[in-house]
C-alpha cells in the first residue's frame, strides 16, 4: 500500500495523458515489428492529365497490422514523425517506389508513368536525406525523372535554407517536388518563390466545396492563376465529381487525382486499370 501511495505520489501525467502515451509507445512497437514483417504497403492512386489519360500515381502507405485491424495513415504516420520511426518507413517507401519505376520501364505502356511520394518534413531536415534519394535511384536504377517528392508546407517552419539548398541538390538528378496540401499551411505566399518547387497541388478540402462555397472557388481560382504566373504546374486532388472537373478545367488546372478517376489500389489493381483505359 504504502508502494502504492508512492506511486501515485509521482505521477505526473493525468490517466487519460498516461494512456495516450502507452498506446503511442505500443504503437511505436508493433510499427517497428511491422516494418520487419512486411506489413507495410504501397497503394497507387491514379494522376490524370487534361486529356484524361493517366500520368503517374501517388504512392500512399497502407499498414495491414497482423492480427489487428488496419490503421489509417492520419493515425500512424504523426506517430512515426514523432518516435522517428518516419525516416526508415521513408525510407521504405522511396526504395519500393522506386523499384516499381524500374519494373514498368520495360513495358513502353509503363515506361512513362511518374511515381509521387511524400516526404515529411523530418525526413527533409536529415542531412543524409539528399543521399538516400540518390541511392535510392542508383540502387534501384529508376530514371529520376519520374520521381516527384511531394511536401507539404510544414518543411518551412525551420531551416528554409537549408531545405531549399537540399532540394537544389535533389533537384540535379532530375527528381521534381510538388508542394502538397497547398492552401491549408502556414507559409506565406513569398515561400512559394524561394521553394524550388515544379508543381503545386491544391488541397481537397478547397475543391470539395468548390460548387456550395463561393470563397473555395474563388481560393482554387487564385490558385492555379498565380501558380501558373510563377511557373509552376498544378493538380487538384479530392476530385469526386465530373462538375468539379470541369470547373478545375475551366479555370485552368491540367493535372488531376481523386475517386472520380480511382482510389489509392494495390498494384495489381492499378495494373489492370492502364490495360482497361
Ligand atoms: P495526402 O498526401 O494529401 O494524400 C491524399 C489523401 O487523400 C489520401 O489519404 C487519399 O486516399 C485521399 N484521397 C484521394 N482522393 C480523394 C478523394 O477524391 N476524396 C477524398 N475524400 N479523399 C481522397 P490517405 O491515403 O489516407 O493519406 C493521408 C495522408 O497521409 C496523406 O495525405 C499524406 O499526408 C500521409 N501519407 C500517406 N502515405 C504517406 C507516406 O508514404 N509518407 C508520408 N510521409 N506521408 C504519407
Ligand atoms: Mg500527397
Ligand atoms: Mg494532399
Ligand atoms: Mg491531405
């Protein structure tokens, strides 16, 4: 008894603080047993052009834990930004992305296709990071050139100079960026000059209200007017329905992903979907 009245005397986390951090640790363990299992994997969703032909896929990650139920990137991959455990499933995830370059290069129905991976903000502020895409390709031999990076504009909260000159360096071997989830952070407008960015994608939240909430249309508008004055190229994501294509055509947008075209698949699933269009 007298232990336990010790015990509590040192408590410094309320139960509900405590039972958060047990099962973000218990998290972190079973992430990392999953990573040694092969639990993790690689969903493609398709990316379109103005013509509707597909262009590439967005790689996202899909965690199928043994004997659990699957869980969500929102819910493992804040998780894995904060024990660390992103950068081996970056990692991970550029190597695969990057073999499966290299397998559709023989196929000249594949050859072309991009592959999109995101890449934390913690990944970016390694300075191994410029490294491990270079070997990444180099291992892997895929043409580098089909590998875009997609950021978001967290990677802007520290360092700019050090990000942008990373970038700079990526940038050499023919990899593109593309600034992901635009609209939503906290960057100011003038970041979007100094990044060296080659695409920039509007997040779903804008396009998804884009008929019922006048302030969308005219966000997305803005959007693509003033990406296109600085040079760069746009997608839309969260595209749902033809009207909402149409208005992104309208105003501009050429590039374009969401369940209008296809969810995030297997591979194999993807697959079949280039042999049906
Ligand atoms: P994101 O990169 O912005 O990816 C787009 C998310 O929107 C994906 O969710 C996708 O399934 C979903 N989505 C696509 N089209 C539609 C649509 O038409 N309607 C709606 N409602 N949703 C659509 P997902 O796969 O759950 O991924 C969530 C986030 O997790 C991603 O957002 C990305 O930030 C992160 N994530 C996923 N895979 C990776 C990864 O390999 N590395 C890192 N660092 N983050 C990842
Ligand atoms: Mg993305
Ligand atoms: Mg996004
Ligand atoms: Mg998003």
């Amino acid at each position: 008894q007298a232990k336990d009245a010790g015990r509590n005397a040192i408590r410094f986390f309320s139960p509900e603080m405590q039972a958060a951090i047990d099962s973000r640790s218990e998290m972190e363990t079973t992430m990392r047993n999953g990573l040694l299992h092969n639990e993790f994997q690689l969903f493609y969703q398709p990316q379109i052009d103005i013509d509707g032909e597909i262009i590439g896929a967005e790689a996202l990650l899909r965690w199928f834990p043994r004997d659990q139920e699957s869980v969500l990137p929102i819910q493992f991959i804040p998780v894995a930004e904060e024990v660390g455990l992103i950068i081996p499933l970056g990692l991970w995830v550029m190597e695969t992305a990057c073999a499966q370059l290299k397998a559709w290069e023989n196929d000249p129905r594949t050859r072309h296709l991009k592959i999109a991976v995101n890449v934390s903000a913690r990944q970016l502020r390694q300075l191994e990071f410029v490294k491990q895409v270079q070997d990444a390709l180099e291992f892997s031999g895929a043409n580098p050139s089909l590998l875009k990076l997609e950021l978001t504009e967290s990677v802007l909260l520290e360092d700019v100079d050090d990000i942008v000159e990373r970038m700079q360096q990526i940038k050499l071997f023919g990899v593109t960026f593309s600034l992901d989830d635009f609209g939503t952070g906290f960057s100011s407008l003038s970041y979007l000059k100094r990044l060296p960015l080659d695409q920039v994608k509007i997040d779903q939240s804008f396009v998804r209200d884009i008929h019922t909430d006048p302030n969308d249309a005219a966000i997305v508008r803005a959007i693509i007017a003033m990406s296109h004055s600085l040079g760069l190229k746009v997608i839309a994501e969260g595209v749902e329905t033809k009207s909402q294509l149409n208005f992104l055509k309208n105003y501009g947008c050429a590039h374009f992903q969401g369940y209008l075209f296809g969810k995030p698949m297997p591979i194999e699933e993807f697959e079949k979907l280039l042999k049906r269009i």
